[in-house]
C-alpha cells in the first residue's frame, strides 16, 4: 500500500513538473512575442510660424500739474481733446476710444510734516485708450504723437503697463494646418529612424498634442508674433 501510494505520487510529481515547465515556456514566449510588439520609437514633430497682429490696445497715459485743483483740471481737459482730436483726425473712430477716469495726488497731503517746499501740489494722470485693428494706422499714429508733445502735452507711457499690446486672435484659423504640419514632420524622423535600425514603421501608440504658444517674434517687433506647437507621437516599430 506503501509503495503504491508513492508511485502515485512520483506519478503525478512528474505530470506537476512537465506541466509547469511547459507553462512557463509557454509564458516565456509570450513575453518574448510581447516585447517584440511593444518595441516603440517617440517622436517630436514642431510647426512655427510667423503672423502679423491683428489687434492692438494702445494706452496713451498723460500728466500736468497745478497748484489749484480748479486749474488742474482744466488743464487736464484741454489735454485730453487735444488728444482726442488728434485721434481722429488719424483716422480712428469713436468707439475704437476709451477715455478712462484721472487720479489726482494732492502732494501736500502726502508730505506727513516734510518741511520741504512744493512747487505744484497737485497732480494729474490720465489714460485714453485705443483698441483698434487698424495695427498699421496705430504704429504710424505713434511716431506722430510727438506733435502734441511739441504743444506741451506731458506724456508718462515708459512703464510696463502703458506699452502698446499687440496680439493675433486667429489662431483657429491657422491650427489645423499646423497640426497636420507637426505631425508630418514627426512621421518623416519617425521613418528615418526605422529605416536607421533597420524596422519598419508601424501604427500610431500614442499622440499628443502641446499647447500653442504666442510669442512676440523679438522684442522690437511685437506686432509680428511667432506661433509654435509640438506634438509628441509614439510609434510602433516591426521587423
């Protein structure tokens, strides 16, 4: 009863022993067949191009100064029509014009016990904007802006916040060229690099598509915008 309980069981040791070596070599080769489709190559593809503006918002800020509040703001007044006019005579109408409200500093007020003198003690700023896309017209009018500078007009347009802001709003017009742009050019390095390791190119795995980014072409030219974009794709590759 022994002896054939540990046939029985040297029997089946064996049939265990086949099947999971026959298993595994099963499962070796499957991986093996796995790795081998899984062997991918990841291209970028990059489209750029360069647009004019189409839209431009042009702040126009300018100051003066008084010593009577009165006065002030008849100077401020007759500043800002002379600007206005002068706006229009260039050829912008009255709803590409925004007139914004002035701050006054009352420089005595914000001496708290300075015994030092003040000249005027009231000033003034103000801002008219032009949102317009007439981008040409607006650049041409900015070199002539030094007329009413010549009739006394104090402008204050240095800092960040009153540059002209050029943009291009078309974007949707021009992105499915440019997607199919990167995209070719992804498939071309893609295709080269199969034909470099001796494989061939097989079907997308994956895409991805970056952002669009609108940039000034430089830093003296900001009515020329450079757009760019880059898509990744992973393809597979096959012997």
């Amino acid at each position: 009863m022994t002896d054939s309980n540990t046939r029985a069981a040297f029997v089946t040791g064996i049939f265990i022993f086949a099947g999971l070596s026959i298993l595994g070599y099963l499962l070796g080769s499957s991986i093996i067949r796995f790795r081998q489709l899984e062997r991918t190559v990841t291209v970028k593809g990059l489209s750029e191009r360069e647009v004019p503006a189409d839209t431009v918002i042009w702040p126009i800020q300018f100051s003066c100064a008084a010593n009577d509040l009165a006065k002030l703001y008849d100077n401020l007044s007759r500043d800002s029509e002379s600007i206005l006019s002068f706006l229009k005579r260039n050829g912008f109408q009255e709803d590409e014009i925004t007139t914004g409200a002035p701050v006054i500093v009352d420089k005595l007020a914000q001496q708290y016990g300075s015994g030092s003198r003040i000249e005027l003690r009231y000033t003034a700023s103000q801002a008219i904007t032009v949102c317009s896309s007439k981008v040409d017209l607006v650049r041409r009018t900015m070199k002539n802006l030094i007329e009413l500078g010549r009739k006394g007009i104090v402008f204050s347009g240095n800092t960040y916040e009153n540059r002209p802001e050029f943009i291009f709003s078309h974007l949707n017009n021009i992105k499915p060229a440019m997607v199919e742009e990167a995209t070719r050019k992804a498939r071309e390095v893609a295709e080269k690099f199969a034909r470099d390791s001796d494989s061939r190119l097989g079907k997308i795995k994956k895409a991805m598509q970056g952002q669009f980014s609108i940039r000034d072409r430089d830093k003296n030219t900001p009515y020329i915008k450079k757009v760019r974009v880059v898509s990744t794709i992973e393809y597979y590759l096959a012997d």
